[in-house]
C-alpha cells in the first residue's frame, strides 16, 4: 500500500535532502530554512526574480480601469528589454505600474493638461514618458546629473513621438539657477531621489521649488535601514555610510513594520514641504514599497 500512495520522485527527494527526521523534530526556527522553502513557499534568496514578478502581477491584477488607460496610452513601454509579465496580454513591467499608480495620485488633485512640468532627477525619464503620453503638457523640464541626462534624453527620443519629445527641455545641475531664474512650474516632481542628496541640497531645490512651483509632488523613503537579511549586506560599508547620511531624513528605521513607517509621515511632510506658504493636499502610503510615502503640496 506504500507504493499505492507513495510519493513521486520529486517529493521523495526533497523528503530526502530538506525534510528529514532532524529538520521534522526541530521546530523553533524551520519557518525561515530550507524545509519550509520546499513545502511552503519558495527560498527569497533564490528566487528574488520570481517573487519581483509576483509582486508586479498581483499590482496589476490591482490596477483600476482607469490606470490600465493609462498603462496602455503609454507606447514603446519595452523599450529596453525590462523585467515584464504579461497581464491581459499587456507586457508590465515595476517601472510604468509605479508610473501609472503616481500619475494616479497627482491627476486626482492637479490638472496636467496645458501644464509646464520640472522633474528633478528623472532617471532614465519614465514619469516624463508616463505624464507625456497621457496629458497634453506645455513643456516637461528634466535637472539631473550629466550621465544621466543623456540617458534620458536618448530613452526619450526613443519611445516618445517627435510632438511630444520637442516639448522636453533637458537642463544640467549646473546650469540650474540661470536657467529657471524666471521660469514658473505648475507641478515640480521628485522621485526617489532626495533621500539620495546632501540635506543642504535637498533644501535648495526645496527654495527652488518655492519660488517657482504651484505645486510639488514627492514620493520617498520615509527613513533608512540596516537589514542584512535583505541583500547580505552586499554593498561596501562605505557606500552603506553614504545611504545612511544622504537625505533630511535619516532616522534608521524597521521598513517592514507599517506602524514605524506610519508615524514617520507627518516627518516626511514637515521635511519635504517646500516653504510657510505651501499646504499638503494628500500623502499618504506609496506602494508598493513598504517604506515610501508620497505627499501633494500646493501654495496657498
């Protein structure tokens, strides 16, 4: 009767090399070892590729009607070759969910259309694609490092038609303050990039902001972390230094504990809100990463 019900070759062999007799009598840690990894779940540390695309397929899953126009609107998305699932028959990829589900959070409260747009630190210009492709904007102005303008600017020509690509204006740190000496914004936007900056800097693009910008959007992290059990602490304690001490708010923090993450959002706002003038029209939680936030100002 054991052969009647007995297990395939597969089963037989994880029985043989993670769930043995010792493992199947030592519970106090088993969750978290490799006998668990091959009866509940797949090893993290082996499968962080799989585990990505899970995450970007239950976003999309979670999309409204509404993002998917805005997914859909926006073309040439595979320029690239990115990470991607397919999702009624959409290819996705992390980059433009978290596109769609920002432009989401900003259309709710700013309107784009006929808008002039500065991005400070665009990367390789997703937002600028995304905001492009579903609003008729005035102009859409880009501040970054050299390198990574150029980036951008090739990216740009790339997947944007010529209407829209003559409309982006791609401007070097250093030519910042004579450029926009008197050029108004009606939305200036920052991703993921001040908590990568001096304070002192972060500060001076926040003077910026308030001189020349009806609104200000942000999404960042709301603190740092030392978690060894994320990536083995793989980067060089120099470069781990340099995370630790960039950015206004520095404040080291569990990013998997939504309640420590929660009580740093009224920090986030008092650091990111550009001047006395300005009002917070929305923040709140910025998935899907644990421990971003995003927030909305306006002048008053």
């Amino acid at each position: 009767m054991h052969d009647k019900y007995g297990p395939s070759l597969l089963r037989a062999r994880h029985d043989q090399d993670h769930v043995t007799d010792e493992a199947a009598t030592e519970i106090s840690s088993f969750k978290s070892k490799a006998i668990n990894f091959k009866i509940a779940f797949w090893d993290p540390e082996k499968n962080g590729l799989r585990y990505m695309k899970t995450l970007m397929y239950n976003l999309a899953a979670g999309l409204s009607d509404e993002n998917w126009k805005r997914l859909r609107r926006i073309e040439n998305r595979t320029v690239g070759d990115p990470i991607t699932i397919t999702y009624g028959g959409e290819p996705v990829c992390m980059d433009y969910l978290r596109s769609v589900l920002e432009l989401d959070f900003i259309a709710s409260n700013v309107e784009l259309d006929g808008a002039r747009v500065l991005e400070i630190g665009a990367g390789y210009g997703r937002t600028g694609h995304t905001l492009l492709s579903n609003h008729d904007l005035l102009e859409y102005h880009i501040i970054d490092l050299p390198n990574s303008l150029k980036l951008a600017e090739a990216y740009l020509r790339a997947v944007l038609s010529e209407e829209q690509f003559v409309k982006v204006r791609f401007t070097s740190i250093g030519d910042v303050d004579e450029r926009y000496a008197a050029t108004d914004f009606d939305l200036t936007i920052n991703i993921s990039s001040f908590s990568e900056m001096n304070a002192e800097t972060v500060d001076n693009y926040l003077a910026m902001i308030d001189a020349r910008s009806r609104y200000f959007y942000i999404r960042d992290a709301v603190g740092k972390y030392v978690d060894g059990s994320l990536n083995g602490h793989s980067e060089l304690p120099e470069v781990i230094e340099f995370a630790l001490s960039a950015g206004k708010l520095r404040d080291v923090i569990d990013i998997h504990d939504s309640r420590a993450v929660e009580s740093h959002g009224a920090e986030f706002v008092d650091a990111y809100r550009p001047g006395p003038g300005w009002t917070c029209v929305a923040d709140g939680w910025a998935p899907p990463w644990s421990h971003y936030w995003q927030a909305l100002f306006g002048k008053v």
